[in-house]
C-alpha cells in the first residue's frame, strides 16, 4: 500500500522591488560620499577604511560624516535629511 506525503515549504513570497522617487546622476566634479557611524567600537576604522578604498577607485569631491547617538535605536531624522542633501551614495557600518 502507498501512502502519500504532503510537502510544505515554507517560502515567503518574492518581495516587490522598491519603487525609486528620483534618480541622482554622478556630478563631474566627484561622487558625493556619505558616512553613517552606528557608534559600535571600531565602526569608525572599519568606515575609515572604506572611505579610503573609495577614494582610491572613484573621485570623490566630499566626504560627510555623521554618527548616531545611539547604537540600538534608528538614525534620527535630522541625521538622514542632512545625508540626503549633502551625499549621493551613504555607506553605513557595524563593527567590534
């Protein structure tokens, strides 16, 4: 006698992709960069070496660098406005 098995897998369904408000376009003069420190230990190094590791491969004509108050809780909104208007392309990193 055969018996049947009944499979469930448990896959979520593919997430939409976001829509994008607005498309920024690479200035001559250089990209932009915007640093988010998490303010974890070492996050500031690990970010410094990024920094550098751009600089090295594209032109970069700014560098602004911000770091939250608080390692559990979301970057306020005042923080994310200012890299919004002062960066194209905003790195962000955790380290220990």
């Amino acid at each position: 006698m055969s018996q049947k098995v009944l499979l469930v897998v448990p896959e979520a369904p593919v997430p939409e992709t976001a829509v994008i408000a607005g498309q920024r376009k690479a200035r001559r003069s250089g990209l932009r960069l915007g640093i988010l420190d998490n303010s974890k230990s070492n996050a500031d190094h690990l970010l410094e070496f990024i920094v550098e590791g751009v600089k090295a491969a594209v032109p970069v004509a700014s560098v602004v660098s911000l770091r939250k108050g608080s390692v559990s809780l979301p970057a306020p909104g005042n923080i994310l406005d200012q890299l919004t208007a002062e960066a194209d392309f905003v790195v962000s990193a955790m380290a220990d």
